[in-house]
C-alpha cells in the first residue's frame, strides 16, 4: 500500500487498503493502510474547495479508530484538516450551527 502511495498510485493503492481492511477489519496495520488513503484523498480534497466530501472522508477516517498513540499519523493529518479551516474562512464558509464537530 505504502510503495502503490509513494508510487503516485492512490486509487490502486486504496483498493488494496480497503480490500485488506473488509478481510481483516480488527488488525491495526489493515486501518492504518486505509487511514494513510484517506489521508491522500483529504489532501487532494482540502485543495479542490470540495468541503463536503472532505468532511465525509474525515468521518471515515474517524471510524477507523487509529490509536491517540500514533503521534506521527495524528500530526501528519491535522495538516489538511488546519489547511481546511483557513479556506472555509476565507471563503466565509464556516457555520458552527450547521453540523455539531463530534
């Protein structure tokens, strides 16, 4: 999944991931292949203004359950989500009434 990623491969290397997580949903190396897709994906999506879909990727990657200790992938991901904020407000987009942060 990483070599497919680094590769320049993201749709391949997703497909791997999610096919390895349906078969093995509790192993932790299964989430976080899939995790590092969504965060390719968030990453192209914070760029395209497409807020929505980014927001329902986050969901997805929330459900994954990656655990508080892995600094690194927590750190790594609040990147797109901080670069998220700073365009929604510039476009004054951001409404706190219209969907509660869970």
């Amino acid at each position: 999944i990483r070599a497919l990623r680094k590769q320049g491969r993201r749709t391949d290397a997703y497909y791997l991931a999610a096919d390895y997580f349906n078969q093995e949903p509790g192993n932790k190396w299964a989430r976080l292949g899939l995790a590092w897709c969504y965060y390719d994906s968030l990453k192209s999506k914070v760029l395209t203004d497409d807020f929505d879909t980014f927001i329902e990727e986050l969901d997805k990657l929330k459900g994954l359950n990656i655990e508080e200790s892995n600094k690194m992938f927590y750190q790594t991901i609040s990147l797109p989500i901080g670069l998220l904020f700073q365009r929604m407000s510039k476009q004054k987009r951001i409404s706190y009434e219209q969907r509660p942060i869970t």
